[in-house]
C-alpha cells in the first residue's frame, strides 16, 4: 500500500469580509443565549441558515450568538429548526441584535 506523504492541499481562506474574530471574542465574553442549565466553556455558534454560507464555507462571524458548548452541539444535533422550537428562540433575529450591540461594529464595518 502506498502512502501520499504529499502536503494536504489547503482551502483559500475565508475572505476578510465574512471574519471579525473581535465579534467573536466579545461573545464569548456574553451568558449562553439559551441559558438555564449550561455547561462548557462559552462558544460563537454560527447561524448557517443566515444567507451568505457557501459550499466549504462557514457563514460571516457577524451572524454568531453566544452559546455554551453543551447548547451549541444541542444545535447542532437535534438541528436548527427543532433546537429553536424547543428553546422558543429566532437565532438569526438574536444573531442581528448582538451585531447591533457590538461596540467594535462600526470600526469593523468602516475597516472593509
């Protein structure tokens, strides 16, 4: 059997207008969405359905809602409409107001 010892090619990176890893650092500094019984460390959790996801590509940081580890692979297990049916939640409408409260938003939005 033969091993490829060749270099992995690597996906281009995702482009500079969908990344704003201060947003994300900033959420994870926010209680879990859902809150009640959480556990893990806070996370970003991306939501997929918000319109510029691609094939290979992750949707922009700035539709991202703080959630918990335990919350987050909630989400993605039980998946998007069940989980915010459950926990009676509009991801994308919380994803938008997080956007609007973010204190580096216009700095960021100014720098693209």
């Amino acid at each position: 059997m033969r091993i490829d010892v060749r270099p992995r090619k690597r996906n281009a990176p995702r482009p500079r207008w969908k990344v704003a890893k201060a947003f994300h650092q900033w959420l994870r500094g926010r209680p879990c969405l859902i809150g009640g019984d959480c556990e893990g460390p806070m996370q970003a959790c991306h939501v997929d359905y918000a319109g510029d996801k691609g094939m290979g590509t992750k949707v922009s940081d700035r539709f991202a809602v703080p959630m918990c580890a335990a919350h987050h692979a909630e989400s993605h297990e039980q998946g998007v409409q069940t989980f915010e049916a459950k926990h009676r939640v509009n991801l994308l409408a919380a994803a938008n107001a997080y956007w609007a409260k973010w204190p580096g938003r216009h700095e960021w939005e100014q720098s693209q």
